[in-house]
C-alpha cells in the first residue's frame, strides 16, 4: 500500500511540473509587442475601397493608352535614332504631366551606360524607355499616377522590332535626376545605373534574346514577367528586393515574413526542389494565351506584392548568365514546353538547379515538427526522473 | 555575259537606307545576291516580299506568273535563321511546289501551265533569334516558245 502510494504521488509529482513548464500563470499579460501582420493592410472603408477599385482601374486604363499612343509617336523618333546614332538601338525620351521635356543629361546618360552595361548594342528588337517624371503639384481631376509602377509594351504589338517601357519615376529619383538641393545625399552614379537598367525590364530581355517562343512567352505573361524583372541585378546579396531579403532570424518577423509567401516559395526556400519546380513553373501551359495589346504592368515596390519565389525577379538573369547565350537563347526560342526546354539549358532538373540558386541567397530553413529545445530537456529530465526512481525502487525490493 | 549580270545586279542594289537595321539589309544584299547567281539573262526580277518573322511563323504573298514562262523562286534570310520553308501554291490555295532541305536559301523552279496568280508561303521554321528577316524574288528564267 505504501509503495501504491508513493507511485500515485511520484506521478501527481510529475504531473505538476509539466504543468508548471507549459501552462501560463493565470493572468498573464501579452507582451505588449506589436503582432507585424505582414500579409494584411488595413481595410478601408466599402466607399473608400471602391473609390480605390476604381482609381486602379482608371490608372491601368490610362498607361494602357500611354502606352499605344506612345506606339505611335515613336516611331518617327525611332527612325531618327536609328539613322543617327548607328550601333544603338535605344531611344530615350521623357514628358513630365503628359508634356514631352528633355531628358535630364544625368539619366540620359545613365540608361545608356545600363544599355552598354547589359552589352547591348544594335539589336533585332529595339527599345524606347519613356520616363515619367513626378510632378510635385498633383492635378486633381483624376486619381494620382502610381509612382513607381512600370510598363512595358511588347513588340509583337508595335511594329514588332520595338519594345517600348514606360518608367514612371518616384518623387526622389525625380529630384535625383533634377539635381534638387532638397536631396542631400549624394547618389552614386553606379546606383542610378542599376535602377535604371532594372527599369528596363522585360524590354531589355526582348533586345538581348528578342522575342521567347510561345511557350517561354505565354509562361512570362500568365506570371505577369515575375521572374525576368531585370537581365542583370548586379552581385547577389548587394540589396534585399523583398521583405524576406531584409528578414532576420534573430527576430520573431522573420517567420512572418517567411509565411507571408506562397507554400511553394517556403518549400524552395526549404531547399526542396518540388517546390523550387513548382514555384518556378506556375503559369506554364500547353496552350498559351497572350493577350492582344500584350501589356506587361508591373509595381517594383516589393512591399506592395508577395513573391512567388525569393529574388525571383532575377532568376532568369541568373540562369542567362549560368547557361550563357547560345543556350539560353535555345530555350528561349524552344517550341517545347516550359519544364524540358529549361531542364535542357540547365543539363539539370529544373528543381534542383532552382534548389541551389535559391542557397545562394538564403542560408536553407528548417520545415516540418521540430520539438523546442527546451521542451525535450523537460521530457528528458522527466524520464530520467521516472527511470531513477523505478531503479531506486527496484533495487529496495530485491530480496536478499 | 555574267559579269554583265553580276554588275547590274550590283548597280541595282539598293543602297543602305538610313534607319534600316542590320538584319534587313543583310538579307537585301542577299537576295540580290540570289537573283544574281540564278538569272540567265537580265535580273528583272522584282523582289516580291520581304519581312521578319518569329519561329513557326509564317507569310503568304500572291504573285502573276505568266504561262509558259519558267521561274525560279527564291528565298534568303539573315544569319540567324537556320530553316526556312517555301511553298508555291496553286490559284486554288494548294501546294504545287515545296523546298524545305535547303535550309537557309531555299529555291523552287517552275514553269507555269497558265497565267495566273499563284500564292508563295514562307515558314520560319527555325530562327535562334527572334525574329529572323527575310526576302523572296521570283525571277523570270526563260520563255518557252509557243
């Protein structure tokens, strides 16, 4: 009876501190921390949110019109240039509130050190950058221009040799380029450079490789280009390009920031190549459809749009610059679907070479259940407790 | 007497035209080029067509061949096209004639039973770099005598 009665209490005993390990204190507070909840916004208001629906449309609507009224205008400037400065094939304008004005020497100079830069000369498919300066009063007759949102007319829907981009500028980059006192902080010439050859976008890959078989291009199209935002993003690590870049593992947002992306991003970055496939080929279709004005919009803000893969606006930089020309090229132009003419250039399942890239960037994080450290000390404090006692116990019965 | 057709050739060539791509004028050079090495005679030959095309694109062009008359048609295009097609098609819309082994510069001879117009299809079946220009003459050879 007296040993019944020590194991009940042994037991209650233990009981006791797995409850004291687990469970909170009554009345605990919160922290008081803020919870970052990184994939919401607040709502506004049903008018609020509706007069926003229509804004968007209203601004999509008009870079459209942009866009082929551009079409137009530009072709006559585009024979200039092709006439004048023979060996390029970039023209460059800028209009500030819908008025043409002339390209500050300062970014004219820049976007042609970027096109020198991508090597890029005279090209089958040529490039008109059309940059939009932000005006400081706003007109208010209409909802405001999106600053740095980007646009991006393809060939096939001009004259089929010009690729058109609109760039419309952030109110810093305008006072940049203007050379306005209000800026302190001297810019380095190398920084515009890279911002405007970002700016450039699918167009610069169009001038580089000219325009992707229906496969490649019906596959860029349904993703809205998201993995071809720049052909070349200068050296890895240089600039976080996401809320995931920024991230830190010392901090609980880390993981926020990790969940606010797709589940085929996370098992990317997990290093597993079913997820790096799955994440790159999203959008790849045996029967393509691109769409007639074949429109490219895109917002480079990275806190405004969740990726699909981590860095992936540069992933088909990297794999040009991986495989280099005369491969990429075939994939490009490759009537073959998506998964095998990649594989191809990559001599790799594309989930694995994907796999790699992505470890490059990112040290690889740990999914699936993992006890907490501390949680498996309790447990195995607690067994050898159990065990200790039952040995102590058993070597008192012995009989002698 | 070649000689003579070659320097025509040259005399007609046209020059390069401001603003004209690299590409463009590649294959006008080319084409001339073509009409100066298949021409028997004078190189009257009118360049029907010329454009760019995507891979697995493709053309269609009407012309009037005169009956009795043999052609040679032909087609080049720039230097990174690898295959092209041409087809000569029949008034009625179907294939009379069609070279596709001759990769880059395909040619088609032809002696047409009537005076009529015939359609010419070119396919961009391989280009490395999109899109590939190209050019086709139909040239007159020889009348055959009624």
């Amino acid at each position: 009876m007296a040993s019944l009665k020590r194991w009940v209490l042994v037991g209650v005993g233990a009981c006791v501190a797995l409850a004291l390990a687990y469970l909170p204190p009554r009345g605990a507070k919160p922290s008081g921390r803020e919870v970052l909840f990184l994939a919401q916004s607040r709502r506004g208001t049903p008018a609020r949110q509706r007069a926003q629906a229509v804004a968007d449309e209203w601004r999509a609507a008009d870079g459209s019109l942009r866009l082929l009224r551009a079409r137009r205008q530009l072709q006559e400037l585009l024979r200039e240039a092709s006439a004048g400065t023979r060996g390029s094939s970039l023209v460059v304008v800028s209009e500030s509130a819908d008025v043409a004005i002339a390209t500050p020497p300062l970014a004219d100079s820049a976007i042609h050190v970027a096109w020198r830069q991508l090597g890029l000369g005279e090209t089958k498919v040529k490039v008109a950058v059309i940059i939009q300066w932000a005006t400081l009063s706003a007109a208010r007759d209409r909802p405001l221009s999106e600053e740095g949102s980007y646009a991006y007319l393809a060939p096939d829907s001009t004259d089929r040799t010009t690729c058109i981009a609109v760039v419309s500028l952030v109110r810093y980059w305008t006072r940049v380029f203007a050379r306005d006192p209000r800026v302190r902080v001297q810019v380095p010439f190398d920084v515009v450079v890279q911002s405007l050859k970002a700016g450039l976008g699918p167009c610069a890959f169009y001038a580089a490789y000219g325009t992707p078989g229906k496969s490649v291009r019906g596959w860029l199209v349904s993703r809205g280009w998201d993995l071809a935002l720049t052909l070349d993003a200068g050296a890895r690590g240089r600039q976080a390009n996401s809320l995931f870049g920024m991230a830190d593992p010392r901090y609980g947002w880390y993981w926020e920031a990790i969940y606010s992306l797709p589940p085929t991003a996370v098992a990317c970055l997990a290093s597993r190549p079913e997820g790096c496939r799955a994440a790159v080929l999203a959008g790849a279709s045996d029967d393509p459809v691109i769409p007639v004005p074949d429109i490219v919009s895109m917002d480079r803000r990275w806190w405004t749009r969740v990726p699909r893969l981590v860095e992936g606006g540069r992933f088909l930089g990297d794999v040009a610059r991986a495989v280099g020309r005369d491969r990429f090229l075939s994939f490009w132009t490759s009537p073959l679907p998506v998964d095998t003419a990649l594989a191809a250039a990559l001599k790799r399942p594309v989930g694995e070479w994907t796999a790699d890239w992505q470890r490059d960037f990112v040290e690889p994080i740990r999914l699936g259940p993992v006890p907490p450290l501390g949680g498996v000390t309790i447990a195995l404090l607690i067994a050898a407790l159990a065990v200790a006692v039952v040995a102590i116990t058993a070597s008192r019965r012995q009989v002698r | 007497m070649r000689a003579i057709v070659v320097l025509l050739a040259i005399l007609t060539m046209p020059s390069a035209m401001p603003g004209q791509q690299r590409w463009e004028r590649q294959v006008q050079e080319r084409v001339q080029r073509a009409v100066a090495a298949v021409a028997t005679s004078s190189p009257s030959a009118v360049v029907k067509g010329s454009g760019m095309l995507n891979t697995s694109e493709a053309s269609s062009f009407k012309t009037t061949l005169i009956q009795g008359t043999s052609y040679a048609i032909v087609a080049v295009c720039d230097d990174d096209c690898s295959r092209l097609q041409l087809t000569l098609l029949s008034p009625s819309g179907s294939d009379l004639a069609k070279e596709r082994n001759s990769e880059s510069l395909p040619t088609l001879h032809f002696t047409a039973q009537a005076t009529a117009v015939y359609g010419i299809r070119v396919v961009m079946e391989g280009c490395r770099w999109n899109p590939c220009w190209y050019a086709i003459a139909v040239v007159p050879l020889s009348k055959l005598p009624s």
